[in-house]
C-alpha cells in the first residue's frame, strides 16, 4: 500500500514537472519589433490588451491579447517574434492567469 501510494505521489511530482510552464506578463513597449510590426500591420485598429512571454520547458513563445470593439483574438508567435497562429476568443481569454 506504501509503495503505490509512494509511486502516486512520485508520478504526479514527475508530470507537473514535464508539463510545467511560466507565463510572464509583458508591457506592450517589451514585446519584440516583429510582433509589434505584424499586429500593427495584419490588425489594424486592434488594441493590445496584454502580452505574455510563455516559457515551457525551455520553449519560448508568445500570446498576445488584441481586440477592437467586440473582437477579441490571441495572436500567437515564435521566439522569434515570426507569427503562428490565432483564435478568435472571449474578452476573458485575455484574463489569463499570470505566473511569475
């Protein structure tokens, strides 16, 4: 009985370890001139609501957070600041949980 419940605990430590990640909150004035070049290029009139600079197990990413009246959209680029995607979302996408 000690040893699975040994194991459980070891188990869980080791998975929130591989699956950890930080998100940093970014300013607007931190964000890399790429990004910050194609928002204002691909979505004009859109206002940066926040940014964050993702870190997963040493994979640098960031989310984006822009909306114009009622469109809200999380933009998402490489660690280069090259874009990768978006989705269309809810004004509460851009309440992420931060942690530093």
């Amino acid at each position: 009985m000690m040893k699975k419940v040994l194991m459980i605990f070891f188990l869980g430590i080791f998975s929130s370890l591989i699956f950890a990640q930080t998100k940093t909150e970014l300013k607007t004035t931190e964000l890399q001139k790429p990004i910050s070049e194609y928002i204002s290029k691909n979505f004009t009139g859109y206002t940066i609501v926040k940014a964050f600079k993702v870190d997963a197990k040493g994979i640098i990413t960031f989310d984006v957070c822009v909306s114009k009246d009622k469109n809200h959209e999380k933009l998402f680029f490489d660690k280069d600041g090259k874009f990768v995607r978006k989705e269309s979302c809810s004004n509460e996408c851009c309440q992420d949980t931060i942690k530093k």
